[in-house]
C-alpha cells in the first residue's frame, strides 16, 4: 500500500475526536481544561469554544453532520452542543446527569439522536439527546468504563473497560450480548462494523483485536505497535482497521490477513484517527494539536477495479442486486490477494470501462476496494 502525506494541520490543544462530513477537530488544553475548542480543519480557524463545565474534559463526539457535538467530563456529567448558529461560543442544549463518576467515553449515533457514555463509575449509560433523560443504563463491568462506539444502524453499542474486556449491547433491549475476553490489560479503544457483526479493540497490552461480535470469538491480534493502542476505528467496507498508539504511529491493517499495511509516522502520540467514507484517506489527531490527512492507494488498483466491474457487468443481468454484491466482495478478496501478474493484463479493460461510462457500478465497486 502507498501512503501519501496530503495535508498537515495545527490546532491548539490536544485533539480528542475528529470528524470528516465537516472537517472538524475537538481540542482541549492544558491551561483551559474545562473547555474545549472546535477548530476547522482545512483552514486551522477555531470554529467554536465549548464552555460550561467545572473540571477537566476527558472526552469528545461529533455527529456525523457536524452539527453537534458530546463531550464528557471529570465534573461527572456529558454536555451536548449546538454548532449550527455558528457562534464563537456553543449553544449547551442539555446536560446529561446521572453518572456518579467522570465521564471518561462518549459516542453519538449515527443520527444523532442518542449518545452513549461510559464513566469511571463502571457504568455506560444510553441518553436520549431529545429530552436528556437516561433511556438506558449498561451494567457489568467491574472497572471503569473507557471506550464506547455505537454501530452505523444505531442497534448496537461496545464498551471497553479497565476491568480489560469489551461487551457487546443491545441497544433495543439494554441487554449484554457478549462478553469479549482476550486482553492482558485495560482496553481503552474500541470500533465496530457498520452492523454490529464485528468490533476491533485497542489495550494498554499494545496490541489490538478483532472479534465476531455474535460468537465473542477473537477472530484476529494486530500486533506491532510498541505502546498503548488508545484509538482505533473501521473502514465503511471493513476490509481495513486503523489503530493509533502512544509510540507516535498510526498503522493500517488488513482485516482478512491480520498483516500491517502501512505505518504512519505522525512524530506524536495519537489522541484520534478517523477514515474517509470512501476509505481512500486516513485523518490523524495528535497530542500537539497537528492533524495530518494521508491518502492510502493500493497497488493495482485501477487493474482491481477492472476485473471487478467486468464481472459484474458480466453477471448483473442474471443475478439480484445482493447477490452482485456478494459476487463482488469474493472478487474483490480474489484480486487484492491474488499475484501481481495478471493486473497488467487487465489494464486496457479498465481504460474501456471507464470510457463506457458504467459509474454507478464502479461507485459500488469501489467502496469494497479498502
């Protein structure tokens, strides 16, 4: 895989979450703890401060359409913002209490109209962002709570803990699903699939995991950083993972192999990562408060895409659209793992295809590429 560095940006104080509909990163600094700042990503501007809370902020969300953003604190409470009247300070829509600890986790659901914390007082708690009442509240862990993540559909959440497991919840029955057991020490990052299936976990063992969520099997350990793993994040096709450590690298993995394929130097240890959602680009936020945007390019590409589409174009008239789809993940593997030898070959298919103007199949087809 080749990585190209395309841009480096500085904000001011550490970055606690990123997101990438708007380029937004969340920072909090040293002298001014209580608080934190949006910052506009491409230009480096602050876009907003978020001030209201008594003590230090430990973490930071954005909704996927940059409109709001949670943050979670030492003060025992989460706070939900408004940055769509664009002012210099942020709207406090609602306060979230019940936790009788920091709040050391947050996650926003994909449309933004719930939130998930995890707190030092071995709790996660499910919120309504509507009315800021408590709709759940995720009891086992016997440690603190430091990592939540919900999955794409909303259904489903994953804690990870100092008591060094993950848990899978039902988010409809604010029951447990499973219990995910493996690490040597505290896991502090976590990510899952778009539906749940699979979740990826980070540790202070320096290692991360892939699970079957349903099963709680271990499916996979990503060795080969040399601290912390304390941000972790999926690609939208699943295919890739992009873990970020203490030891100042990101590191793209291979979801199918377990192999590393690229290592991303960043000179500073990692506060978040974040992929665009077509998977081409990797978004790095560090503890010095610079944000660096790679683009990751597979070799053969263009030849991978051609065999894929040619397939496909080949068999769409016989087959339902999820069965195209199917064909195209298993083609998709076939080619990325395959020897070099037959992509020059398939190069002038590419070229064809691309001039017969079939773009609603390689738009599809693409998305299956990282």
């Amino acid at each position: 895989m080749q990585v190209e560095l395309l841009q480096t940006a500085y904000v001011e104080g550490e970055v606690l979450a990123l997101a990438l509909g708007p380029s937004l990163a969340v920072t909090r600094t040293a002298s001014l703890a209580d608080r934190a700042r949006v910052w506009d990503v491409r230009t480096g501007a602050l876009v907003s401060v978020l001030q209201g809370h008594t003590d230090c902020v430990l973490a930071a969300a954005v909704s996927p359409d940059g409109g709001r953003v949670v943050t979670g604190s030492s003060d025992r409470t989460a706070r939900v913002w408004d940055l769509s009247a664009g002012g210099a300070v942020a709207v406090l829509n609602t306060v979230l209490l019940g936790h009788t600890d920091a709040v050391s986790a947050v996650a926003i659901s994909p449309d933004a109209s719930a939130a998930v914390t995890g707190a030092k007082d071995n709790t996660a708690r499910v919120w309504d962002l509507a009315t800021g009442e408590t709709a759940k509240v995720l009891e086992g862990h016997t440690d603190a709570v430091s990592a939540v993540a919900i999955s794409r559909d909303g259904n489903t959440a994953l804690t990870g803990s100092f008591d060094r497991t993950a848990r899978v919840w039902s988010l409809t029955a604010g029951e447990r699903v499973r219990v995910l057991q493996g690490h040597a020490s505290f896991v502090c990052a976590v990510a899952l699939s778009l539906d749940g299936s699979r979740a990826v976990t980070g540790s202070y063992d320096r290692t991360a995991r892939v699970w079957d969520s349903t099963s709680g099997e271990a499916m996979m350990v990503l060795e080969g950083h040399d601290a912390l793993v304390d941000t972790v994040v999926l690609s939208p096709t699943q295919c890739v993972a992009v873990t970020g450590s203490g030891d100042k690298t990101a590191r793209v993995w291979d979801l199918r192999t377990g192999e590393a394929l690229a290592s991303l130097e960043t000179g500073n240890p990692l506060g978040a990562v974040a992929v665009t959602p077509d998977g081409s680009e990797v978004v790095a936020g560090c503890w010095d408060g610079r944000v660096r945007r790679y683009r990751l390019t597979r070799v053969g590409r263009v030849a991978v895409l051609a065999f894929m589409c040619a397939a496909v174009k080949r068999d769409a008239a016989g087959l339902a659209q999820r069965d195209c789809l199917t064909r195209v993940r298993r083609i998709a593997v076939e080619a990325c793992m395959g020897d070099g030898a037959r992509r020059p070959v398939l190069a002038p298919a590419a070229r064809l295809l691309m001039r017969s103007g079939d773009h609603s199949v390689m738009v599809r087809v693409l998305r299956f590429l990282l």
